[in-house]
C-alpha cells in the first residue's frame, strides 16, 4: 500500500462517521418506566400567535387542560391506556374548538364525514372508521372496531350502522354544524374558484388542520394511541385522510411506542408517518426523539408535507415535533404537573 497511514486515517473517520449515524440517541431520555405517561394533540397548522386572540388561546388551553387532567385520573387510578386515550379524546372531540367531532370541517357538498383509529400496543389490536356522519365520537365507534369486530376498518354508511348497533351515541348530522366552520367551507370555495379571499382569524386556523389525539402509557406498561378528525375542509369524493390509516395516523407497539398524527394526510399516508417512526425505533434501536424529529423535521418536511405527531415510548418518553408554524399539544406527568404549548417556539 503506497499511504498506509492516510488509509488507515480516511477508515477511522469513515467508521466514526457510521458510528455516529447508528449510535441511539439517548440523549436526556429516560430508560426507567415512569409510572404511567399521556400526550394529546389538538392539531398542527399555521397557528400564529398574532392571529390569536387571548380568549381563544385560554378557550384551548382550558380545553387542553380538561382532556389532560381526565387522561391523568384514568392512569393514576389504574386505569388503562386504552380508557385514557378514550376519554381525553372524547373532551376534545365534543369541544367546537377542534376539528373532530363537534366543530368538525364541511366537505365540499356540506357534509360532516369523520374519521378515526385506535390501537392498542399490547397486541397491535387496531380499529378505524372513515366518513361517518352521524357518530357523536368518532374514535368510540374506532375502538368498538377493534373491540367488538373481527375487522380493522368500516367505512361510510356501514359504519354509521356498526357504531348504532353497538349502543354508540348517533346524532342527527346538524349535531356537527358549526358556524365558524361553515364560513371556513365558504371561504375555501371562493378561494377555489379564484376569487380573492381575505382569510378571517378563524379561517386561518380552520384551513390547516385541527385534528386530535392522544397517546398513553398505563402502570401495566400498555401504550395506545387514537386520533380523531373531520379531515380538511372541501374535501371531495369521500376523501379519506391519514387519521383513521394505522400506521399512517396512529400507531401503536409496546416495544416501541405510541403515536398520534396531524397535518396534510395525503403526505402522513405516503410515507406511513406513525409507523416510520416505530421502525426506526425497532430496526435501528433509535431513541424515540430522534426517530419522531427525523421523521418530521427531516424526512416529511422535505417532500413538503407539513404536521407534526405526538409520540410516546415505553419508558414515558415524549416526544412532539411538527414543522408547521404551531401545534396544539400537552403532556402530564404523573404528580399532575401539566405542560400546554401552541406556537412555535413556546417552551417545552
Ligand atoms: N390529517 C388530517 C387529514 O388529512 C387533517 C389534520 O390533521 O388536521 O385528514
């Protein structure tokens, strides 16, 4: 060999380089099971805080709180990760604030069609509904899928009918009206057919998003993850998003963790954003940060789909990155201690 020193020095930096790249990232996470672990989301979009007036921000944040604060006291009785993430969605899907349930978007012919999934990550046990009009939460008639059916997935008017024979809440679709986000259809319609449109505070936020979910880990050591949405506003044809895909909108597996998703479903389905991040973990023992900020800030960003996931691991780790401008999102730690963020840069 004519260098072998230079040779030997380009190899040492070349193995360092791959190292480096497999290492996981352990950094500040914990790899002791806390005692039990909640995270929900309210939606990523363009959420700027001079958008916002200071009642809508405490109008969320309350709301925020409430779901939190009902997740936390099915966990700290015991309770499971399932119920947890059961009851923290239902707060917000019954809140006109967020886009599922209550308050969802109109699609394009005035409807309200909701989608949802759950999965328990004890079995990867899984149920979804998409384009149900008539369910008061969508993500209850989601577990009676995965509960009382031999199925993963019921759609449309079937659906409907499974969540009525199961004893679920069904309404007449006015139920779902809101004002707010009929001005949102009427907006995007103008827009479509290219007359300028100024954008009302409300249609700021209605036109990005707006989905919920929430993610859990009980005393048992059992994750769950569950999203809810009324999809994006005008949507046509019974377009179906991300958030009743598993895999794409929730996912969970004890072995690795749980996840909710939000932001432009058709992006979130392609790159099947909730499992990705699962098998970053599992294949190339990742941590849960860098496998979720990857995914978001790196990957999904640069094929320009924008959102963000709540993620949680199985020792109560969190993680919550999006790339839009904001997203609604908390967490709770078990001594009750809560943390609410909207924008940006709000410190977590
Ligand atoms: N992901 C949802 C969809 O594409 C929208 C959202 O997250 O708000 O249907």
């Amino acid at each position: 060999m004519k260098y072998p020193l230079l040779y030997s020095i380009v190899l040492l930096l070349f193995m360092a380089c791959n190292t480096m790249e497999e290492t996981p990232n352990t950094m500040n996470e914990q790899t002791q099971k806390t005692e039990f672990a909640l995270a929900i989301h309210g939606g990523a979009g363009t959420i700027l805080k001079e958008n916002m007036t200071p009642l809508l921000e405490k109008q969320y944040k309350a709301k925020l709180t409430e779901a939190l604060q009902a997740g936390h006291a099915v966990l700290k009785g015991g309770g499971t990760a399932k119920d947890a993430v059961e009851q923290a969605i239902v707060i917000l899907e019954d809140s006109p604030l967020f886009n599922a349930g209550k308050g969802a978007v109109f699609t394009h012919d005035g409807h309200n069609e909701l989608d949802a999934s759950f999965m328990d990550g004890k079995n990867q046990g899984a149920g979804a509904v998409g384009g149900v009009r008539t369910v008061k939460n969508p993500i209850r008639a989601a577990r009676a899928v995965l509960e009382k059916s031999k199925h993963v997935m019921l759609t449309g008017a079937g659906a409907d009918q499974f969540a009525k024979e199961q004893g679920l809440e069904c309404l007449d679709s006015s139920y779902f009206y809101t004002e707010r986000r009929w001005k949102s259809l009427q907006s995007a319609q103008r827009a479509e057919d290219g007359q300028s449109v100024i954008l009302s505070e409300d249609d700021e936020h209605d036109y990005k998003f707006g989905t919920v979910g929430a993610v859990a880990l009980d005393k048992q050591g059992n994750l769950a993850a569950g999203t809810s949405t009324g999809g994006m506003t005008n949507k046509r044809y019974g377009r179906i998003g991300d958030s009743p895909i598993i895999g794409a909108g929730s996912y969970a597996n004890n072995e690795t963790c749980a996840v909710s998703s939000t932001g432009h479903g058709e992006f979130f389905m392609r790159y099947l954003v909730a499992y990705d991040i699962a098998a970053l973990m599992e294949y190339k023992e990742w941590s849960l940060e860098k496998a979720a900020t990857y995914v978001i800030q790196k990957k999904l960003k640069k094929k320009g789909g924008e959102g963000g996931v709540i993620a949680l691991d199985k020792y109560g780790n969190i993680s919550m990155p999006f790339n839009t401008a904001g997203m609604y999102r908390g967490y709770i730690l078990p001594n009750g201690e809560l943390k609410i963020g909207i924008y940006g840069n709000d410190d977590f």
